[in-house]
C-alpha cells in the first residue's frame, strides 16, 4: 500500500516563531556545543515531539542532533526547518500508523515468514513516507548538522551518518531487525540502531557535545516471565535496552552535562501508534515541569558534568547514582 492520501506533510516554511517572549533561561549553564540526543522506539518517538514544544519554551537552540530509528526521523524533521518543525511533527505524528511504515507487505508478514525472508516487511512504503515528509535528500541540505545512527549487522558496532544520502541513511536506522530489511550503504549493510546505540549519548560526547539534553522515548512495564515466545522476547528486549541505556548516560554523564527529560511511563507496545497524541501531551506536561525546576535550581554557573535528572529512576542505581544530579519537583509551573 502507498503512502495514503492524507499523508500531506507540510514543506518546511518559516510561518512563525513559536518561541515564547520570556523563555526559560537555561542556555548560558549549558557548554557549547550543545547536542540534543533522541533515542528510537517505533510509536513512542511522538514523545519527542511533546519534548520539543517544552524546549521550545526555554532558550535553549541545539547546536548539533543525533537520534537512533524514530528519534533520527525526529532530528532530520528538526535539522531540516526548526521554526517548521512542531508543526510538522504534528501532522507526522497524527497521521502515522504500522500500514503507512510497511504498506500491504504488513498483511503477508506471515506468509513472508514461512518463505524465510530476510524480512517480515518491505520498506517500500517506509521510504514513500520519508520522501513525503521530507524535503532534504542530504545531509548538507539540513540547517543544523544532523546524525543518523545505525548498526553495521557485520561487526554490531554503531555508526553515525551525517554526510551523503539522508533517506537511505534514515532507513538503515530503523530497520528492525527481522522486521524490516537491512539497508545497503557503500557496500555495507545495517540494521535499526537499536541494537547499538538506542540511546546514543556516548557517541555524543565522541562527535564533540560539551552538553547534551536527552529526548528518550517513554518506558514500558517490564514484560512479566513467561513461557511465550514472545512475551520472553520482549523481556529480554527490555533487559538489554535497559542495560545499554545505563551504559550510555554513564559515560556521557561522568563527561559533560546531561539533561534528561522526563517522559511517561508504561506506554504500551512500540508499534501501537493508537495513543501518540496523549503521549505527546504527557510529555509536554512532564518536561515542561522538569526545565522550570531546573531553571529554578540552576543559579548563574555553568553546569558541570553529571545526570540531571528526576531522582526516582537513578537513585538505587549504582551505574548512575554516583553522576546523579537530583531535580527535585518544585511548586508547578502556571
């Protein structure tokens, strides 16, 4: 199936600014260049979008973007107009669903299955929706410098691309393993980023970020035991993208500032798209809240290293305990 009809994304046009009169005034604590990081997760990446209306209201302007899957759509949007850019994140995220991503391979994924194919889907449709969403067909095209981050399927280790070809670079990145097919890039091939570096605040810190603001996906229950195939599988997806995510802030955290936005919990399934709009609006609400506390915390200094953070997740973690940088919730925002 096509690209349905009403997947009309607006073109990239300065209507606007939709940066309040008196923002929020974070962006002298924050060291430049200062790295907005977006991690990937099919259907919740409409969280960012929530996460960007809050920033929108501080002073803060990325200097460079870096995103995994969903999260590396969300930065090219951003990269490419950012006065554009909560508009159309808007009519993306209110219009997408799994029969846009995979088109009518999503009704043969298990005939494709038996025939042992190297995907349940095509990404024919997928490719569709990014040409209709986007102008920019490279990366030099983007205002400001922009990462896609995928995973080389022969040595597992995460790439970041930010010159050449953006909509082959975009597929590479959320090609779910099993899923979707790996993407051929200068004769080598890659898979969704998530198997790397879903969260890719290291390679933040390694491309040259002295901050970085953290624009994660929400969070699901942990699947319970099971002897389902796969509800195991979930678990163990949950487990690993845990660990990664630990490992990620970690070092980023003991390096440069890192800011990360709350985000809503227990969202349901990755490809679920039927509850984005609240996500987003959750999200707005949460991260909205976290920067006013933040700008009410921070005093006149620079940030120095650490994990700014709400404290409940991190404070019996011993990975990140030891960075944490508890904002507390303070008397909410009007």
């Amino acid at each position: 199936m096509a690209v349905p009809d009403q997947m009309h994304v607006p073109s990239p046009v300065v209507t606007a600014d939709l940066t309040p009169r008196e923002p929020m005034k974070l962006a002298h604590h924050l060291p430049h260049p200062v790295a907005y990081v977006m991690a990937g997760g099919g259907a919740h990446g409409s969280v960012q979008w929530g996460l960007l209306q809050a920033l929108a209201e501080t002073d803060i302007s990325p200097d460079v973007l870096i995103g995994t899957s969903a999260g590396s759509l969300t930065c090219s949007i951003l990269g490419e107009d950012p006065l554009s850019a909560l508009s159309r994140l808007s009519y993306v995220w209110s219009q997408l669903d799994i029969e846009v991503l995979v088109g009518d391979s999503w009704m043969a994924m298990l005939s494709a299955a038996r025939k042992k194919s190297q995907s349940l889907a095509e990404n024919a449709s997928e490719r569709a929706m990014l040409e209709d969403i986007l102008v920019a067909r490279d990366f030099s095209e983007l205002r400001i410098p922009t990462a896609a981050v995928a995973t080389d399927l022969a040595t597992g280790k995460a790439t970041a691309f930010d010159s050449g070809p953006l909509i082959p670079a975009l597929l590479a990145s959320s090609a779910i393993p099993g899923m979707l097919p790996p993407v051929t890039i200068n004769g080598r091939r890659y898979v969704d980023g998530l198997a790397s570096a879903n969260l890719p605040a290291r390679l933040a810190v390694e491309r040259g970020a002295k901050s970085i603001v953290v624009l994660d996906t929400g969070s699901r229950e942990p699947a319970p035991i099971s002897t389902s195939a796969t509800k195991v599988v979930a678990r163990v997806n949950n487990i690993l993208n845990a660990r990664q995510r630990r490992a990620q802030l970690a070092y980023a955290s003991s390096h440069v500032p890192v800011l990360v936005l709350p985000t809503p919990q227990n969202l349901g399934a990755a490809l679920d798209f039927r509850g984005t709009m609240t996500a987003a609006s959750s999200a707005y609400e949460l991260a909205r809240q976290f920067l006013f506390d933040v700008t009410a915390m921070s005093g006149r200094s620079k940030f120095s290293p650490g994990l700014y953070a709400r404290p409940g997740p991190y404070v019996t973690d011993p990975d990140l305990s030891q960075f944490l940088v508890g904002v507390e919730p303070t008397a909410a925002q009007s």
